[in-house]
C-alpha cells in the first residue's frame, strides 16, 4: 500500500484543540503533530451515521466501540482489494474497516490505540508479561507467552492481545482457534500485525472548532485558488462559462470558491438518467439558495441504448461516460455556441483523489469535448479541506453522503467500490433491483454465466474482455 502519494501528506493534530489541522500549525497558536495515514492521505469526516457504522462492526467484532460520541473523527480511505478505511480519532489510528466481498461482510481491523477507548469482550487473548515486549517489538505470540484466548477466536480471526492488567501489546490474527491454542504447548498462536505507531490525545470537541482551528488554512486555501482563476482566465475571458455541477461535494467547493474569488456564474449539470434522487434534491436546492441559473443537459436514454450492445460498463471499459455525459456536452456546447463555439468549465477535480487526476494538468481542453476549456481551481485540496469549506460556508451538501456514500454521479458506476454498492443497495433497494434487472436480461440475452455479475467481475473488467 506504499507509495501512493498524490501530494504531500497535509493531515496533522492540534492536541490542545482535539482537532485535525491541515497544517503545522494551529489557529491556536499550538504546534500540531503529524497523522501518521496511509497514503493518498485523503481523510474526510466521519458523519454521524459512519460513527455509527464503524461502532456497529467493531461491536460485532469485539464487543468494543471506538469513536466516542464527543470527539472528532476522521476516515481515510486506503488502497486495498475493495474498500478498507482508517478511523482517526484523538489523532491516532485506532483502527480500519475493510469490506470482504468474497464474504459480503466487513471486517474490523483494530490498532493497539482503540484499546484506550474501550476494551474487548470478544477475541481478545491475554498474554504473560514476559511475552509483552516481544509482542510489542512485532514479533508473533507463540504459545509458552499465552494465559488465554477467548472462546469466539477461530484461525484466522483479528485478535486483540492484552496483559492480565489492561494494557495491549499488539494486534494480530489467529493462527489456530480457541480451543487449539488454550492445549498449545508450542507454536505460533497469533501472527502480530505491524502499525505504525501514532498517538492518542482525548479531548471533546466540534467540527464548529475545526473550523475555528483550520480558519487560516481555508483562506490561505481559498486565496491559492482565487490566484489560480486570476493568473489563468484571461486568455478565456471573451468565452461563455458555467460550474460543473455533479451533486457532488467537489463540484459544490468549486461553485463556492469560484463565487467567493471570482463571480458568479451558472452551473452546468448533466442530468445522465443514472442519478440519485438527493442529487437532483441538491441541484434544484443550490440553484435556488445562490440564485444561480442552472443548464441542464439530459441524455435521455442513451445510457440504455449503448447498454444493449455494450453490455454494462466496466473500469477497463467506461464507454459510459462518453455516451451519458461527453457527447451530450459536445453536442450542447455547438447547439448553443455554434461549431466553433466554445466553453470555460470550472470543474471540481482533486489530485488527492487518483494517481491519474494527480497528472492531470490545471488546465486543459477535454480530449474528446475539445470545445470545453477545463479549469481546476481546487486541484490541490484535500478532502478536508473540501469539507470544512463547504462547513464554513454552511453549504447545502448532498445528503447522501451523511450515509456512508462518499462517491457522487452514477448509482451503479464500476468505479464505485462492493462496499459502497452494500450501502447503496440499503438506501435505493429500489435502483439496484433496476440494475440487477437489466444487467440479468442482457446476461440471458448474451449467453453470460451469472457468476460474473454476482462476483462483481462485471465492475472490473468488461465481457468482451472476458
């Protein structure tokens, strides 16, 4: 997972304020420390409905919960099979999720910290003092240092290692089950797993003081992003220009920042027949909270007309985006402006969010809209900084992601992660049993084995890659 960086890594704690800085320092005044995620480093909040999740799976698991109600918390999405996050919380990394979607189930990933928060009463195993240190440094508990494993351990299960006093010497996972390694005499019982080490720092606070602690971060971030329009619009001055809008949290820090630096202008929202409904609830509420005119290219059917011959879109075959959102655009933009019309787009991409948009220049032409001139204002935010903007700005944001989806656009785009699909499937059962419907008639239409859609190898790789 090393590697990845999209950017300096910016995420740091202000231990006096109980909050993440984006920066050295605090508005306070207070040094801050540095978080140790892994990278990209893109951390977001937790909403109340994550805490709310993440507790759920680690009681399940554990029978132990790691976000208190009162403090802040952060989830940083990591590279993995499918979908892992890291929980921040205190300024530690006291633990991940990870979604098995071979098991359709998540998985808790707990780290030596969440032992502060709160202690196991499931799949803890307890250790003599002498193997402390050995487990501490690393190194795997063989069975002369186990007292005791808890009766729920099965081989393979994350475990949680403790003195008879309390405190936690490592994390790990099973080799044996429970009633194996209570009869060991010899072998290795838990494979420790290495962490990096981080700090726990409790303490009570709001997003309000996060606000408050990143005050100066937001404006110097808001000034780069006016300097940006500034020392870039001008060739482009004389040409028609909109927002891309998406219903997303991107796309609404640039309408803002794009508002608060520059002026106001419309926002362009493509209408791919694939949305959400809260994402037509959020256009319709910022056009009317902004006063903004809206222009609104609706593809019709094409999504399900190029489905019929294609088969569903897949990452190594996303013939969707053409079909549902550039050529509508393209075909816009000369309805409107003529064939050698063009249009200034602001448009809400971040290199913290892939190595691919990490390359892309700030201002380019769209390779297949090349009468679009893209410009991006916030390429160099982070997810935090998005989210405290639109916080500071008390923005009206798409209420989806207060539910654990953290990706805008196409409810069933192959982007999207198995884990994110779970939750998708528990808010609109209704549009995933219309996916499921489609994606099976075409199947049955074109000879395709179910086993491909209900593996999810269909998100990943094409059929006619198959």
């Amino acid at each position: 997972m090393g590697g990845l960086y999209h950017g300096k890594i910016l995420l740091h704690w202000c231990d006096s304020c109980h909050t993440p800085v984006l920066a050295d320092h605090c508005a306070c005044g207070e040094n801050t420390r540095a978080v140790p995620v892994t990278p990209p480093g893109d951390a977001r909040p937790a909403f109340p409905d994550d805490i709310e999740f993440v507790n759920q799976v680690y009681e399940e698991r554990f029978g132990m919960q790691i976000i208190p109600d009162d403090q802040i918390a952060l989830l940083n999405k990591v590279p993995d099979h499918d979908r892992m996050e890291e929980i921040i919380v205190g300024g530690a990394i006291v633990g991940a999720i990870r979604y098995l979607p071979a098991r359709k189930r998540w998985e808790a990933l707990p780290r030596p910290d969440a032992v502060l928060i709160d202690k196991p009463e499931k799949r803890s195993i307890i250790i003599d003092d002498g193997a402390f240190q050995s487990v501490r440094d690393g190194r795997s508990l063989l069975a002369p240092g186990l007292i005791s494993c808890d009766c729920s351990v099965r081989e393979g299960d994350e475990v949680i290692m403790m003195t008879q006093a309390g405190d936690c010497a490592g994390v790990g996972r099973a080799r044996v089950d429970a009633e194996e390694a209570n009869l060991m005499e010899r072998g290795q019982v838990v494979k420790t797993r290495k962490n990096i080490s981080s700090k726990y720092t409790p303490g009570k606070a709001t997003w309000d003081d996060v606000i408050k602690a990143n005050e100066k971060v937001l404006a110097k971030a808001e000034a780069a992003s006016g300097k940006f329009i500034a020392d870039n619009i001008s060739p482009y001055k004389h040409l028609p220009m909109s927002v891309s809008y998406s219903g997303g949290k991107d796309s609404l820090a640039t309408l803002l920042v794009v508002m608060n630096t520059y002026r106001k202008l419309p926002i362009l929202y493509i209408d791919t027949g694939l949305e959400f409904s809260s994402t037509e609830d959020n256009v319709r509420d910022v056009q009317e909270r902004y006063d903004l005119e809206c222009v609104r290219i609706e593809s019709g059917d094409e999504f399900w007309r190029d489905f019929q011959v294609n088969g569903p879109p897949a990452r190594n075959n996303r013939w969707c985006c053409k079909t549902a959102k550039l050529e509508p655009l393209r075909r816009h933009i000369i309805e409107k402006y003529g064939e050698n019309g063009e249009l200034v787009s602001f448009i809400g991409q971040r290199k913290y969010e892939s190595f691919s948009r990490m390359k892309n220049p700030r201002v380019w032409r769209n390779s297949y809209v090349q009468n679009q001139v893209c410009l991006a204002p916030i390429h160099t935010w982070t997810a935090l900084h998005v989210w405290l903007y639109i916080f500071r700005e008390k923005a009206p944001f798409n209420i989806l992601y207060k539910h654990g989806v953290d990706r805008m656009g196409c409810y069933m785009c192959p982007a999207s992660d198995a884990g994110v699909f779970e939750k998708i499937k528990t808010i609109h059962p209704e549009l995933w049993q219309e996916w499921e419907k489609a994606v099976t008639e075409w199947m049955d239409n074109n000879g395709v084995p179910e086993s491909w859609f209900e593996s999810g190898e269909w998100k990943t790789q094409g059929y006619q890659s198959v």
